[in-house]
C-alpha cells in the first residue's frame, strides 16, 4: 500500500473527511482550526467573490491557521464546502426547525455543493481544486420530511444542505452528478494525483 513519507495534517474535524483519507490508507494527524466562517463569507461576499471562490480562500483561511501552529514542513490538508442554490449560500442549520426550513427551499430544485480543498505548507499555498457536484431533490411530501428529520435528529445540524447522503438523507434526491467524496467534503482523486505528482505518494 502506498503510504505518505511526511505525515499530513488534516485541518479539520470533520469524521467525513478523516474517513475518505484513512480508508485510503493514508495516515494523518487531526488539527482543527476555530474560525469565524460565518464573518469570512461576508467579507468575501463583500469583496464581490463567486461563491465557489468563497470556499477557496475559506479552505486557503484554515490551512494558513492550521500552519500557524504546525511545524514548518508540515503538510496541511484544508478544506471548506459551500450549497450554493441559485446563487445564495446554505449554511449549517442551527436548528431542527430551520433544517426544515431549508428543505423545504431546496425541495425539487437543484443545488451545487462548491468543494474546495488546498494543499498548505508553512506560508504557501501548493495546490487548490475546487469541485462541483451538482444535486437535484425530489419533490418529496411533509409528511416524508417530518419523519425524515424525527430519524435524522440532531446529527444534521453539522451537515451544510440538513442531510447526510450516506445515510438516510438520500432518499431526500432523484439524481445527482459528480463524485461522491465531493459531495462529503473531499474529492481524493484529484488530492491523491497531487500527491503522486509531489512526490508524497508513490507513483
């Protein structure tokens, strides 16, 4: 198996993200950064950024901080993940009832998850992709809804879109185009060909 020669540094919580690198055998150390993202997408916002430029400097934003405390060779893997529907950007929902909220907007239309990732070490940036799959709901029932999210409960509230595709949250669509680890927050292929090409990984 081939396996990373520096150690990689993930500069996230997210259990998705840790679970797409460690089931492709990679080993990593976790350094999650506290950020006000909510403050950063104003000012990108302000700035006249597209959204899917947003989710960039937002994963550029991580992996400067996570830097800020790692060793100078380190590694650092950062990510950020933008729904972008019809222009306006979801955030995660703060409560049930606005996940139901948010549903009910995106119910039967199609939205776009902007999923940035970066490659980061010491003051610069190595590498940046940014994905975009593209996710239509289905025009399901309330009575679905409410029932989806007595089930889901409060393990949605740190889902941006209030669903989790690999779980129950896939009955919420009819189709949908573009990789699933995108769609978790981490497209591999294309950071795993970097990393090839960096010579992290073995070709």
């Amino acid at each position: 198996m081939n396996s990373l020669s520096t150690s990689l540094t993930l500069a996230s919580a997210s259990s998705a993200r840790r679970m797409l690198l460690e089931d492709a055998g990679l080993h990593i150390r976790i350094r999650p950064v506290d950020l006000d993202e909510e403050t950063l997408r104003k000012a990108c916002t302000d700035a006249g950024l597209s959204l899917g430029k947003t989710a960039v400097s937002l994963a550029e934003s991580k992996a400067r901080q996570a830097a800020s405390l790692a060793e100078k060779d380190e590694l650092i893997l950062a990510a950020d993940q933008i729904l972008d529907f019809k222009g306006a950007a979801f955030s995660k929902p703060a409560a049930i009832s606005e996940a139901r909220e948010q549903l009910l907007a995106l119910r039967g239309g199609v939205h776009i998850l902007r999923t940035a990732s970066v490659l980061w070490r010491g003051e610069k940036k190595l590498w940046e992709h940014l994905a975009s799959p593209s996710l239509t709901m289905r025009s399901f029932s309330e009575a679905f809804l409410d029932a989806y999210l007595e089930e889901e409960g409060e393990r949605i509230l740190s889902c941006v879109g209030a669903y989790r595709l690999e779980g129950p949250g896939v009955h919420l669509f009819s189709s949908i185009e573009g990789s699933q680890d995108a769609i978790l927050g981490l497209p591999r292929l294309p950071l795993l060909n970097e990393l090839r090409r960096m010579g992290v990984l073995m070709s």
